[in-house]
C-alpha cells in the first residue's frame, strides 16, 4: 500500500516537492473515502479540513431557494478541494457533495497552518503551489461568468 | 468529396435557390434542425465540413449558416440554427414545406486531412458544435486514418448541451467524447466548469495533434491558450470565425478582418493567421 506522502506526490499541485516536505504535510493527512451522495464539506462549517481527491468527483453546490442546488464546478482525480481553511474566518464556502465513491487524503488545516508556521520555507512552498491553484479557478470563474456560451455573436 | 449538385455549373453564387423544409427537429430551447431539399431541379454542389450557406428567410433578411450534416449527394442540406434575431427566428419559425432562399457552399474547410496520422483534438463550445459535427462524422467514418480522437464539449447547462444522443453514439464508434457545462441542476452528474479544463485530460500528444475549435470568441481564445500550452502548434490549431456578412463572396467587405475576409478567406482558419486579430476592440 502506498503512504501518503507517495500519494500525495502523484497530485499536480504537490509534484516535485522535497521528499522531506512531503513526509510533512502527509503527518497532518489521513485516507478518507465518501459514498455517492454523500456531503464532504457543508456550507458555513468550521473549515479545519482540505481534501487533495484520488479519485471519484466532488460537485461543489450553492444551494438557491426556488431552484434547489446548483452545482457551480466539479473536482476530479488529483485536483484539490477547499481553501478555506487558509484563511479566517475559516468557514466552508460551498456544499461539496460526492459524486459516486470518492477516495480522498483529509488535511488537517490546523495542523498544516502550524507547521507552516514553525517552518517558514515549508509555508512558503505550500502557498507557491496552492496559490496557482486559486487563481486558476479565479480566472476561471471569471470566464465562467462571462456566459460565452450565451453571449453576443459576430462583430 | 464530389459537388452534388447536376446544374451547379449554372449557378450564380450571388442568387438563391429555392429550398423546401423536408423536416424539421427542435433541438434545444431556441436551436431546430432544418432538412432542406430542393423545390426544383436546380440545386447547389456538395458541402464540406466547415462551409457554410447563406439562408435567406423572405422578408427577414439573410445570414450566414454552417451545414451541420453532410448529406451524401441527395441534394438535401441541413442546418442546425439558433434564433438570436430577425433573420434566424423566421428561420426557425419556418414550417415543413416553407421555402427558404439559399446560397452556397461558401468558405473554406476543416482540413481533415491535414490531420492524417496524427491525433485530432475537437472543442465545441455551446451550438459551435453544429459546424463541427459534418468534420467529427467523417473522422469517425474514416477513424483508422487517425489516431487518438477527441470530441471535447462545452454548454452554459446540460439542457444546452447539442446532439446528447450522438455524442453517445461518437463514444461508441470508438472516440473519446467529454463534456462539461457551466452550471446544473438535478441529477447531472457529468463534470462543471469550463471547457479548458477538459483540454489537460484529453489523450493527445501536442506535437502530432492538430486540433478544430468552434464556439463563441472568447471561448476560442481561451482554448487555443490552452491547447497550445499542451503543445500544439498554431499552424495546426483551426478555428471557425463568425462575422456579419452580406455578399458572401468577398466583394462587400462587410466580413472584413484585417486583410482577410472571413467568407472567402475563413470561416475556418489556421491560428497562426488568425491569433492576432481574435480579441480586437474595432475591427
Ligand atoms: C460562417 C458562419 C457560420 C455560422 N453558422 C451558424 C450556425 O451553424 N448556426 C447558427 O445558429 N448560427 C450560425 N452563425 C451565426 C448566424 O449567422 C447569426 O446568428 C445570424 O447572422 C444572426 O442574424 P439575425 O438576423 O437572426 O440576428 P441579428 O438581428 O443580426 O442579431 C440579433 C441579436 O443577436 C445577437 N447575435 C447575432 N449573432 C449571434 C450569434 N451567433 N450568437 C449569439 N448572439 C448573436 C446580436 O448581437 C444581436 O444582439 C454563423 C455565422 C457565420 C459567420
Ligand atoms: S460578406 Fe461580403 S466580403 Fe465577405
């Protein structure tokens, strides 16, 4: 069976790290798995967890009186879910609902955040691979809300 | 692919030739599907993927409009038409035995076999995929010219999602199809977010790849970022442009990009040709 450290290293946003650095990170993660329907994360709870998915996709929801829940993006294998836990006041954003059996590694954010903090390259090179990650779903929300699907035609 | 048409030699690409509704398929909320033969003996040559006719809908006006089948020399035509204004409303209010004008084939085409040996990667954004389906049928229907095939698919919701029962069918003759919408309700349970995200997952390798992309502009631009960034070149990226046109047969300039004119230069364009003038203010 492969360790944490090892599955952690096959994420996009973790490959390449130090094997000391990994080792880190992986003594504040632990193997979880959600069955299908089953809710990850619920809005407005304490976010103290992100999740780094094996497998299976997560729906992240809003829930909208009137229509029930929409789901504004998925996550697939090796994406990472919830930032949250990064900064205060450290409350979960979105619903993240599984989509058939998802196998996840759990952070512990408080963990992750001291660590960080007593090791300040560890920190920094933790925000060098979460930050892309942000601003990447950032722009592509951005698009996303630019309805190009919809939008006028031809000039 | 032969012209199909007997009296073609006759025509005047700048008169239109009657047209009957033979049938009629809705296929999203303000999207129909138009079968079209012709009322006379006259009809206009064959079409290939990429090309498009002008419609005219009497007394609405007339555009420009991509076949979305190619119907094998039978004279029939068909396309798949979205109503945004005057012209592609009356066309889709059009009913089984309503004539319409029609003009063509106009414009260039996506040149599949260009892409022989290589793998193709196919991204269609929201009815963008009408133009494409004539170029993926023939790849399928000539699939061991190719390698790897990709269809990848992007809509505002999954009731916007173009031609959901061929996309299966596509699965099953052996390409890979994924799609992604913006948003969605109830029980989808397919992926959400934008058509890009699909591009890092698609099974083609950049330096043999060639890739045709239709959709709105702006979807375009970003996906040839993207596509580029897996590592193909711009010379093998096509796009299909979209500008207002009049003549069709470059003598107006209404279609003016630049020193191209996309009616008889486009639509469908290499990128490298074309990069620079996506995303101008005022052309
Ligand atoms: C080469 C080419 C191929 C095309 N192929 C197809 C096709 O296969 N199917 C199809 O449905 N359309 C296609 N189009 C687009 C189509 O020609 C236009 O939608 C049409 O010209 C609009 O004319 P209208 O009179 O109905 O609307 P207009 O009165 O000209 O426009 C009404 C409103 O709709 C907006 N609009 C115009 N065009 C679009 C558009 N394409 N998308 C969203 N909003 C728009 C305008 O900005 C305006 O606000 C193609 C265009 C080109 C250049
Ligand atoms: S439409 Fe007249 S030049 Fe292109």
């Amino acid at each position: 069976m492969r360790t944490i450290d090892q599955l952690l290293s096959e994420a996009p946003a973790f490959s390449g790290m130090s094997s000391d650095q990994l080792e880190l990170i992986a003594g504040c993660g632990l193997n979880r798995v959600f069955e299908d329907g089953e809710y990850v994360m619920r809005e407005g709870e304490p976010a103290d967890v992100f999740y780094v998915l094996r497998s299976g996709r997560v729906a992240l929801e809003v829930y909208m009186p009137g229509r029930g829940a929409l789901t504004i993006e998925t996550l697939d294998h090796g994406e990472l879910l919830g930032w949250s836990w990064l900064v205060p006041p450290y409350r979960v954003a979105f619903d993240a609902k599984a989509i058939g059996t998802v196998h996840a590694i759990a952070f512990d954010g408080a963990c992750l955040r001291g660590k960080s903090d007593q090791d300040t390259e560890l920190g920094y090179e933790l925000m060098k691979r979460i930050v892309p990650v942000l601003v990447e779903r950032l722009q592509a929300t951005r698009v996303q809300l630019l309805d190009v699907y919809g939008g006028p035609g031809p000039v | 692919m032969t012209a199909a048409g007997t009296d073609s030699a006759v025509l005047e690409p700048t008169t239109p030739v009657a047209y009957r509704v033979a049938g009629k398929r809705k296929e999203m909320g303000d999207t129909w599907t138009l079968e079209l033969e012709p009322v006379g003996d006259q009809r206009l040559p064959g079409f290939l993927p990429g090309q498009f006719s002008m419609l005219y809908a009497f007394g609405s006006g007339e555009v420009p409009i991509s076949v979305s089948a190619i119907a094998g020399g039978s004279g029939e035509l068909t396309h798949t038409v979205r109503a945004v204004g005057a012209a592609t409303g009356a066309i889709c209010d059009a009913r089984p035995g309503d004539q319409l004008g029609v003009r063509g084939p106009f414009g260039s085409v996506w040149p599949l076999d260009a892409a022989e040996g290589g793998d193709v990667v196919v991204v269609a954004g929201g009815i963008g995929l009408a133009p494409l389906r004539p170029a993926i049928e023939q790849l399928i229907a000539e699939r061991d010219r190719y390698r790897a095939v990709t269809v990848l698919c992007g809509a505002r919701s999954p009731d916007e999602m173009l031609y959901p029962s061929e996309l299966q069918d596509w699965r099953e003759a052996g390409i890979a199809v994924e799609t992604t919408v913006d948003s969605a309700t109830g029980d989808w349970e397919g992926r959400v977010g934008l058509v890009t995200k699909l591009i890092p997952l698609a099974p083609f390798q950049g330096e043999r790849a060639t890739a045709f992309v239709c959709g709105p502009e702006i979807m375009m631009r970003f996906v040839a970022a993207e596509l580029r960034g897996r590592g193909i070149p711009p010379g093998r990226i096509h796009v299909s442009l979209e500008r207002n046109m009049q003549c069709a047969v470059g003598h107006c300039g209404h279609c003016q990009l630049a020193h191209l004119f996309v009616c008889r230069d486009g639509p469908v364009f290499a990128l490298d040709r074309v990069e620079p003038l996506l995303g101008v203010r005022e052309l």
